[in-house]
C-alpha cells in the first residue's frame, strides 16, 4: 500500500510533458525516450503493487462487510486495468518515437484517440494526474 503511491508519483515526475497535440506529444517522447519508458515501467510496477493491495483490503473487509468490500474491491480494480491500458499505450507510443516521429505515427496516435477505446484509455481515465493530454 506504500509503494502503490511511491511508483505513481516517480512515474508522474519522470513523464515527459504532456501535449495536447498528436505530433507534439509524441516529438515530447522522441526528445525523451529513457524517461517515457521509465515512466511507463514505474506505472505498471504501481499498477501491481496497487492490484496487491487492493485484493488484501478485500480480503481483510469481507467478513465486516462483505458487500463493500466487494465493490470497493471492483471499482479500484477496474480503475487500476483503465491505468494499464493507459501505460499501454504510453509504451505504443514510446515505440513509435524510438527510430523517430513518421507522418504515420502520427496518424496512428490521431486515430487511436478519435475511437472510442482510444478516448477511455488515453484521455484522463486514469488514476494519475497526467492523462488529461
């Protein structure tokens, strides 16, 4: 439960600047590949270390009251899998950027955040503050 916050806080701090634009956000990444991919790493280390925690509060709060800890249990879960699917996309994108920005890259990224699974995993359904870009 300590490291959950740690590893979220070092991969929000380490993150390249986040852009509003497709282009901008992944020439950010290019400019700053060993930091994207830190970030990336440290969130998915959050991710399971948070994905522990929270199944242990589960298991201590099912006998006092079982039916919140169960949907307790669900919402951070499915909260901690948006934030996966998240980072998943951060590492797309840190691959994208590794032999430099191509005019397909960027139509790529442009698509992937005009649908609809792109809007929820990319654009601020997280739990951490930098995926408002």
């Amino acid at each position: 439960m300590v490291l959950t916050p740690l590893f979220a806080l070092a991969s929000w701090v380490i993150a390249p600047k986040p852009h509003t634009g497709e282009a901008a956000q992944l020439a950010s990444i290019a400019a700053n590949q060993d930091r994207a991919l830190w970030s990336a790493l440290f969130a998915i280390a959050a991710i399971s270390c948070g994905i522990g925690a929270t199944l242990g509060l589960m298991h201590m709060l099912r006998e006092r009251r079982p039916m919140y800890a169960g949907i307790g249990g669900l919402l951070a879960v499915v909260g901690l899998m948006t934030w996966l699917a998240s980072t998943g996309v951060d590492m797309m994108l840190w691959q994208m950027a590794r032999d430099g920005v191509q005019a397909s890259d960027v139509s790529a990224f442009k698509a992937l955040r005009d649908s609809t699974a792109g809007a929820s995993s990319s654009t601020g359904c997280r739990c951490c503050p930098r995926s408002a870009w």
